[in-house]
C-alpha cells in the first residue's frame, strides 16, 4: 500500500451525519477506486475515476458521493451515514491495465 | 471467486509445508486473474498475477497456476511461514484497459501451525 494514504484510518459516527473518508495517492495513476469491505461479501466497488473529473457508478453506489478535483485525491462521501454503511473502506489505485493496489483502510462505525 | 457466507473457510498448514489455496470463477470470459493477500487490520496486498493465454506463472516462493477449463485458480505457496498467514482472495477481470474492473472472491484464512 505504499503511495496510497487514507484518513481517518477509524471513525465513529452517528447515523444521519456527513462523513467524508480521504484518499491520497503519491504516485499519478489515473484510475482510483473505492472500495466496502464486509463479511460475508467481499470487496465491492463503490465508485471509481478514471481521470481528475472523472468518475463512475461502481457496484453497491447508493448513499455515496465522490469527487476528483486533483488526479491525487479521491474523497468518498456519506452524505447522510446510516448502520448498514458501517465497514471498512479502502481506496485503490491502478497500475497497468487491471493490477490494483490497496491503501490501508478506513473502519467506519455508524452508530 | 469462492461463496462462503458469514465464515471464511480455513485453511491450516504445517510451517514449512506447501499451501494449496483454491478458487473457482465464473466468468468465462475472465482473461486477467491476481492474488491478494490480507492481514489483519491492513489493506489487500498483490502478491502474483496470470493473464488468460498462461496456465502458470511463478514468483517468489509462490505460483499461481490456471485452469480454464475448470474456471479453476490456485496459488501455491512454498514452505509456508508463520508470516504468510493471512486472508488470501482471488480477483478476475473480464476486460483488460481503460473498463477493467476486478471482481473479488470472498477470501479464505491461511492459518499456519508452528
């Protein structure tokens, strides 16, 4: 995970706040990705940017708001945080054609 | 990549044995597959990857081999180690370029027995 940062690395919220979760990559790949990690259900895709501006509807979308000013930064948004988003987040940047790599994660608690 | 419910399976080894860690896909027209490797409390780590036109590729101390007529993944890991216990999970991609997107197996649990 060298080269991707995410913070906070845990947060305590409650339900109906705004959460912002924060990506950073050192590096200038252009693809970033987030990600929810869940038991009983894997990695699913969030939201992911193809360039600075640049961003699409992944998977499980739905209560998630991203942004891409800087080809650096990718922010997740939880614009109203209910339980079920209770998880741990992590941010992926891509190398090449398909290989991906991990920042250390964000737990959220939704309370 | 494998169902597996509220649970991962298990998988222990002796420390220096070979681990056998399995996954099936799906997709048919997965042509790019990779290895991740979890820790507790860290991010997913890439450990070896394989492209549809190769049936085996090896790294250090592991080799990822690929069945696909079976739609079958496996790594192998070489004398295991107490540090190669982790979560292993498998990803396929159906498109390599600009839409490659992996999809994820659930994962399965390394435990290595000193």
């Amino acid at each position: 995970d060298a080269g991707i940062t995410q913070s906070p690395r845990y947060k305590i919220t409650e339900t109906g706040r705004q959460v912002t979760l924060m990506c950073h990559q050192t590096w200038s790949h252009s693809y970033m990705f987030w990600y929810r990690q869940d038991l009983g259900h894997g990695l699913r895709l969030i939201y992911y940017s193809a360039a600075a501006d640049i961003t699409d509807k992944g998977e499980v979308p739905d209560g998630y708001v991203v942004s891409r000013s800087k080809t650096e930064n990718f922010p997740l948004t939880l614009e109203s945080a209910t339980r079920s988003q209770t998880s741990v987040y992590f941010c992926a940047t891509r190398v090449g054609a398909e290989t991906q790599y991990f920042g250390p994660g964000t737990r959220l608690l939704v309370l | 990549g494998e169902s597996v419910g509220l649970h991962l399976p298990t998988l222990s080894v002796q420390e220096g044995d070979n681990s056998i860690i399995n996954c099936a896909y799906s997709n048919s027209a997965s042509d790019y597959f990779i290895w991740y490797k979890q820790e507790s409390g860290k991010g997913p780590q890439f450990i070896i990857d394989i492209r549809s036109n190769m049936d085996k590729r090896q790294g250090q101390r592991v080799t990822v081999l690929l069945n696909k007529t079976v739609k079958h993944l496996s790594l192998q890991i070489a004398a295991t180690q107490p540090g190669d216990s982790a979560v292993y999970f498998c990803a396929e991609s159906e498109k390599t370029g600009a839409n490659s997107k992996l999809t994820f197996g659930k994962g399965i649990t390394l435990s290595v027995r000193p």
